[in-house]
C-alpha cells in the first residue's frame, strides 16, 4: 500500500462517518472552487460565516461579525497562548456586545453545536497547501467543523520500514515551525 492509497482509504473512512470529503487545491484561492482568499489563510471564511449564521439566529448580525472577527484575528502571538484561547472561544462560544432596545447585553456566539452535532458541517480535506513565512507545506488531511481546522492528520508510508509514527511527529513539528498558523485552531493532531 502507498501513501496516496492509505490517503484514499482514511478518505473513505472519514466519509463513512459522515465528513464530506474536498481536495485542497480545488478550494485553493486559485482552484476550481475557491474557498479562501489565499494559501496563508488556515479556515474557510465563508463556512465559518454561515455556521455562525445558522447557530446563532436571535443574535443580531453585527456581534456576529464581531464574533467572527475575533475567531479569524485571535490577536495572540505565541502559539500556545493562541491555540488556549481560541479552544476557550471553541468551548464556551465568543463573548460578544450589542445594544438592543437602548440596553447593552452580552451574549456568547456559539461556533459549534455541541448538543446536536447534525447541525455543524464536517470535511475531510486532503492536500491542504499552506503558505507560512518561509514555506508552503501541504498536510495529508484537515478536518475541518464548519470551516475550522480542528484536526491535522499526516500519514506515511506503511510499506516504507523508516516511515513511522515518530516520523509522522517529525514532520507534524516541521508544520508547527513552518506553518504555525493552522495549529492555533488545532485541537487533535
């Protein structure tokens, strides 16, 4: 078995369960199907912006925009600090601020459905190429729940005896040096 076949496989898997499967080039900004504006941006703006929609109804449209705002821009430098706050934002939904009837209130915009998970869209995207500082580098598969990039999976070579899970760390930490945008969202990997 080679690498591209145990793609296709996990590929199918991933579908039996539910995920949607897409090819990361053709929801690249200069793809088939465009899904984001560029290689350096790690989520898919436009079903971010419709889970947000469509989970958040009673919330006026502009602390939705705020909410997606802060999801898209976390404002935090350091990694870890930025993936902490955004799995807070993931599980306790963004606080946010409007004015309704003359009154300030606060509300918090829910990103996921955690009680109905039929609500929230699931993809397997594989060959996701990104554009770090340096490097463009393209992980095996992304999954992504509406539009985040929760999960980054890298597989190697079953038939290849140096390929092995302590190879597939290695290269998962060259993404975290090179491509450290898409581990802010990251929650599994």
């Amino acid at each position: 078995m080679t690498e591209d076949q145990l793609e296709q496989e996990t590929l199918g898997w991933l579908q039996d369960v539910g995920y949607t499967l897409l090819s990361g080039p053709e929801i690249a900004f200069d793809g088939l199907t465009p899904e984001r504006a560029n290689y350096v941006q790690t989520y898919l703006p436009e079903r971010i912006r419709d889970a947000v929609i469509r989970l958040n109804p009673t919330i006026p449209t502009v602390a939705r925009d705020d909410a997606i705002k802060q999801v898209q821009d976390l404002g935090i430098p350091a990694l870890l600090s930025a993936n902490r706050h955004f799995h807070k934002l993931l599980v306790t939904g963004v606080p946010v601020q409007y004015q309704l009837d003359g009154v300030t209130r606060g509300d918090f915009v829910r990103l996921i459905d955690w009680e109905n998970t039929t609500n929230n869209e699931w993809l397997a995207v594989n060959q996701f190429s990104i554009k770090g500082t340096r490097h463009t580098r393209r992980p095996d598969i992304i999954l992504f729940v509406n539009g985040l990039p929760l999960v980054l999976i890298e597989l190697k070579n079953p038939a290849d005896e140096n390929a092995d899970v302590w190879k597939a760390y290695d290269q998962i930490q060259t993404y975290k040096e090179q491509i450290p945008d898409v581990f802010q969202y990251n929650e599994v990997q």
